[in-house]
C-alpha cells in the first residue's frame, strides 16, 4: 500500500498523531476523519470543485432540482402531520455546495406559502469550506424571506426540535473502523509509520462497542463461514449521531437517504473486502492509502444498524424504501409523462428524461435506500404511510 510522504502537509500531520498516541498507531476511523475532515487539508474543506460534473462524484441533487423539489413536497407532508406547527425546523445534516436547500426552499416558497412561514432551515456542516459556499448562496438569496440558522449537532438544545432531521449522502461518510476476520478472532487495521512510509498493521479491537455491534445485529464470525482475511466496516460514528438526533428532537421526523445494505447482506462472508470506496476524478478504487487529502472515502450504510439501534432509543420505525420508489411515490413518474406534452423541444425532452432517470436507475441512485423514523408522533386519525413510502 504504502506511498512516500511526498511532501504532503496532511501525511506529515498524520505521521505526528501517530507518533505522539500511546501505541505508536491510530485506527482506520482515525486516519479517514484526518482524510475528510482535517480543518487544514481535509478532502471536505479543500478548496476544489468536489460535487458534479467538474468533481469527483455526482449526487442526486447535483444532477437536477428534481429530487429537490420531490423531497419538498414529502417534507410538508410531515408538517401537516405535525399539524401544521408554527414553527417546524428543518435540519438537513450535511449539506453540501448548498443546492439541495436552495432547491427545497426555493419550492416550499413557491408552493406552500404557509409551511414557508413555520420554517427555520437549520444547516450542520462539518466542513469550513462547504459551509461558507453555503452561506454565500443561500443568506445572499434567501436571508429576508427564510430563517436560515447554521450550528453544530452539539449546541442544539436537547427535545427542542419539532420538524425533522435529514440527510443525504451523510452517513457514507462518517469515518469507519476496519475489522478483519483472521486466525479465528476478530481484529483491527491500525495506521502506523516506519521510515516515513504509512503502514498497516492488525491489533486487538480498540473499543468493545464493537463487539456489541454485531452482538446486536446477531452477526458470529467463524472460520466455518468467513473466509480467512475477511474485511469489513463498523460505523460507530453513525450510532453515536442516531444517539445526537434522537436526544436534540423532540417531536417529529428523521429522513435518512444513502446507499446501503441490510446487515445480513452487509456482512454477507462473500463480500470478503467490505465496501470501502475511494473516489478522484470521477473514477473510484479501493486504495484510501493513496490521494491522501485529495479523494473521498466512503462505505456503505448499514440500514439495519440505524433501525436496531433507533429501535433501542425510542425511535419509530416508520418506512424503509429505494430512492426510485420514493421519487415515484411523490411524482417523479408525473414529471416523466408531462415530458410528451409537445411543449419542449425534442433536445430538451432527451435531456429532462436522462436526469429523471439517472435518480431512479435501479443500478445507480434509484437503488439507494431512504429510512423514515419517527419520535412522539400522535396521529389524529389512522396514518400508516406517507406518500413517497406507499406499497
């Protein structure tokens, strides 16, 4: 694996934490939060384009202001389950260039006047630098009409939001721990450094957290089933912010769109390397020791994990469906039929038919999942689904 320092502010930085941490070593989780999120050479807080046709992977926001708009239409469905409340906030987790708002809020402006009125847009970023493209877009555009608000998940007030959190394409992000099934135990991939070359090494779990998560998702690791050398992902991080959301709402909804696996298809003994993903310039591979500071690094959701373990806190779980389902719940199958009205040209007709079909490809985003769960909600009449999760 192991590439030369280069001269790479970051992979010096890295070298120094390991040489001053007690064992000489950091885990995976430790060495891809570095990756992403250092506040100096982090991917996230890198000054190049990340998202679109000019970055390194494409969203379902960055493609269209479809997926913007159909989640608008969702997200007042929630409030008038709330029963219309005067105020409802909005927290999207992870935000991006800023688009996917400027959709949502663009739309709930234009089409529900009154939800506009009860909304506070709430955004938790983690990156400076996407943090301040957001703010340049949406205060300049919508600072008199909207309460925009940006903070960390830290200084929400615990039960002080009625509304809902959500997300997309956040928790693939969330750093990971590496395990590896070998000479019948459960063990760790740690970074360490020798001759200013970035190595790997295996050692006992650093945390029983992780022996409790797969307690908890009934997955037994033995050398009848895994193969030798089996590799595989633990997002701890993930449940310490299902933790957070569950602790800062008080009443309402929690939307979370990724894409992932339930956990028996996760830890299924023939996806022997895991799911781990590195993507640089549109290309993806599965070496995160290599573009240190300069590619993204992502895994798989384990949707079955945030349910358990929502399950436990006292969350509903409320619906569980693929993206190109959800879209064609809330009318992306609409905007498909109205592209034959006669009224756009055939070159514009071709061009809205691959963007709507690009966000329900069966092999691409229409395969994400999208989990609704749910906290205090008291129904006045008989509701067991919502539209963009209808059978």
């Amino acid at each position: 694996m192991n590439g030369n320092k280069d001269h790479n502010p970051l992979l010096e930085k890295i070298f120094e934490i390991i040489h001053n941490s007690p064992d000489k070593q950091i885990t995976f989780a430790e060495y891809m939060d570095l990756c992403l999120y250092d506040s100096d050479y982090g991917y996230y807080n890198s000054e190049k384009i990340i998202i679109g046709n000019q970055g390194d992977f494409f969203t379902s926001p960055s493609l269209s202001t479809d997926f913007g708009e159909l989640l608008a239409i969702q997200l007042e469905e929630f409030w008038q389950t709330l029963g219309k409340p005067s105020s409802f906030q909005l927290v999207e987790m992870g935000a991006g260039n800023g688009n996917l708002a400027l959709t949502i809020i663009n739309y709930i402006l234009s089409h529900y006047p009154n939800f506009a009125h009860s909304l506070e847009y709430i955004i938790i970023e983690k990156s400076k630098a996407l943090k301040t493209k957001q703010q340049d877009l949406l205060t300049n555009k919508f600072g008199n009409l909207i309460k925009l608000k940006w903070c960390d998940l830290d200084s929400i007030s615990d039960n002080s939001i009625t509304g809902c959190f959500f997300s997309n394409e956040l928790i693939d992000a969330m750093s990971v721990h590496l395990i590896t099934f070998r000479e019948k135990q459960l063990q760790e991939i740690y970074l360490t450094e020798n001759n200013s070359q970035l190595l790997t090494k295996y050692d006992s779990l650093s945390t029983n957290e992780i022996v409790n998560y797969f307690d908890t998702l009934s997955i037994t690791f033995d050398s009848e089933t895994y193969p030798e050398n089996y590799q595989t992902e633990v997002n701890l991080n993930s449940i310490q912010w299902l933790k957070q959301v569950f602790t800062k709402l008080k009443q309402g909804f929690l939307l979370t769109i990724d894409y992932g696996y339930n956990a028996q298809k996760y830890y299924h003994p023939q996806r022997s390397q895991g799911t781990l993903k590195c993507y640089y310039n549109h290309r993806h591979h599965d070496n995160p020791y290599v573009n240190i500071g300069s590619q993204d690094i992502t895994s798989h959701v384990n949707f079955t994990a945030l349910e358990k373990y929502g399950k436990f806190l006292g969350l509903s779980n409320l619906g569980y469906t693929k993206q190109a389902l959800f879209l064609m719940n809330l009318g992306l199958g609409d905007r498909l039929n109205e592209l034959s009205n006669g009224k756009i040209s055939l070159t514009k007709i071709l061009q809205r038919r691959q963007e709507l079909h690009n966000l329900i490809n069966p092999e691409g985003l229409g395969n994400f999942g999208v989990l609704l769960q749910g906290k205090n909600l008291i129904f006045t009449q008989s509701k067991t689904s919502w539209q963009g999760f209808i059978n």
